[in-house]
C-alpha cells in the first residue's frame, strides 16, 4: 500500500518534517504545498538533489491540492515568521490571528478535495487551530490532532533526566493542558528510577520540583530567543504522530485530541493508531492538576469561542 502524507507549510519545521520522513523512507509519496512557490521549489529541488544518495525513493509533488484526497496524513506547519517579536515569545496567541484565517482558507480546501486521512496541526497556538480546523474541514474529532504537550512532555523528560543523569526516553509521565503558558507538570504521572518523582523530591533537598516545571515550559522560548525560530523538536514530534498513524502504533502519545469533559482540544494523552485517536484514556489526576487542566481547557475554548465567531463574521 503507498503510503501518503502531505505537508503544508515549507518553513523551517514543514521542510525539516519533511526532510526527515524523506531520509527515513517512511513516505511512499510526499505532497508539499506553500504560498511561496520559490521557497517551495527550491525545497522541492534540494530534495531531488538528495535523492541519489538516499537508499529509499519518494515521489515529491508540489501545490497539488487534489492530490491530497487519498493521502493518509497531512501535516498543517502554516505560520508565518514575519510576525514572530517579542511578545511572541512568550505567548503562542500572538500567532492566532493570521494562522487562524489559515485554517479557515487551507481547511476549507482540505474538505473540498474530500480529504478523509488523519490531520496532524502544528501551527500555534497549537489547541486552538487543531480545533479550528476540525471544524472547516468537518472530519471527524478522532481525525483531527495537535502536536500539543507532546513537545512539552518530551522537555519535561528532558529536564527530569539532566536533573536525575537519566536518558529521558527513561522518564515517563506527561504535561497536559494548554501547549502555551498554562501548561502544566501532572507530577502524579511522573516515574523515573522506578519511583514517582514527588517521592523521590521529598527525599531529596536538590530536586525542585517548580524549577524543572518552569524549566519545561520555558524550553522552546530559550530556543527561540537563541535561533528566533523552533523546528528540530517539533519536527520530531511530528513525525513520531505521523509514523503513529502509518504503523497503526496503537500508541500512548500525549497530543492535542477533543476532550468531551471539557468541550475543547487540549494537550492529554491517547492511543495513536491509523485512524487518528484510536482510543482516550482517563488520567487519575490530583484535586490540584484536575482544577489546573479544567482552567487551561477553559481558557482554550474561551478563545476559539471568540475566533469562530470572528471568522463567521468575515
């Protein structure tokens, strides 16, 4: 079976997803599609200049809407890095208003061509455009995903395995909610050295919970600040949602997936599989992380509220 996938958005982290599921082989057929048509050719070239040193081979199409009617996945990387200063960096909502219209115009297309696959959204504020864009493409809530907390969780292992002189792939637990400011660790589901980390903090006088918790949601604006943009990370969470979705991984991923409890997308772990969210689980949350999700929720479905309404005004 040809595997599919289509990328939307040849910025820095649609070109380096799409550079990495072209080295890896995991595409049978790779669909790209950009606004600017000289950036994209030029992906589209430099491609084709790596491909005789590959040891697989993807057919690469460019601007080709129609082609995305049988594609598996189609990956939303729609922003623009004009906007990006400092008020950016520090609020993912900044973004909202111009990948907002974006989700409007490129999810509209999606449904025209009756796209059917899994979408995967990117594009910040990451809860808020994956909502956006089950709505205008009208697939079903399991179909359409976010990268969410997965980015956020893979910093939190990260920061727990450089505190602990751990391999963070040895961490498990998750951040949940919002992938913006009101994130948060759920430290009830966080074990390393075969313990839960609260344990191992009360133990010790060195490990500072609230440190590594600010460290987590503070990771991509250092990166940020350091290159003005993000895109190996992302990337890679990306792929490891699409890889999900291709093998039927039947998966536990934290990403951004319609809670019902709560009326909205948020970040919360699910089983990723070929149809998109194949299965939600039920976290068994603290009193305190239970009220911290139900505000972050809120505050994400107060501004999509606010969004749709805007666009069917328009």
């Amino acid at each position: 079976m040809t595997r599919k996938v289509g990328v939307i958005g040849q910025g820095h982290v649609g070109e380096t997803l799409a550079n990495n599921l072209l080295v890896t082989g995991t595409v049978d057929k790779l669909v790209l599609i950009d606004t600017n048509e000289k950036k994209l050719n030029a992906n589209v070239t430099d491609f084709e200049d790596a491909a005789a040193n590959l040891p697989t081979h993807t057919k690469v199409l460019r601007n080709d809407y129609g082609a995305l009617s049988d594609a598996d996945v189609v990956v939303i990387a729609v922003g623009d890095i004009g906007i990006q200063n400092d008020d950016v960096k520090h609020d993912r909502f900044m973004e909202l208003k111009v990948n907002s219209h974006a989700a409007k115009e490129v999810g509209t297309k999606l449904k025209e061509v009756g796209f059917n696959g899994v979408l995967v959204s990117i594009s910040n504020p990451c809860d808020v455009i994956a909502a956006l864009f089950q709505k205008y493409t009208g697939l079903p809530k399991n179909q359409v995903i976010g990268t969410g907390t997965l980015l956020d969780t893979a910093r939190l292992h990260k920061v727990v395995g450089q505190a602990l002189n751990v391999d963070p792939r040895s961490v498990t637990g998750y951040a949940l909610g919002e992938h913006g400011n009101s994130q948060f660790a759920a430290w009830s589901q966080v074990r390393v050295l075969g313990q839960n980390i609260t344990d191992l903090a009360a133990a010790s006088d060195d490990l500072d919970l609230d440190a590594l918790a600010e460290a987590t949601k503070a990771g991509g604006y250092t990166v940020f600040h350091g290159k003005l943009y993000t895109n190996f990370g992302i990337a890679a969470a990306a792929f490891r949602l699409v890889t999900a979705i291709l093998n039927d991984a039947n998966i536990e991923l934290p990403c951004s997936n319609f809670r019902e409890e709560y009326g909205t997308y948020c970040g919360y772990p699910a089983i990723i599989g070929n149809g998109g969210v194949v299965k939600q689980l039920q976290l068994n949350l603290t009193p305190d992380e239970e009220k911290k999700l139900a505000k972050s929720a809120n505050y994400i479905r107060t501004r999509f509220d606010e969004t749709a309404q805007k666009l069917a005004a328009e």
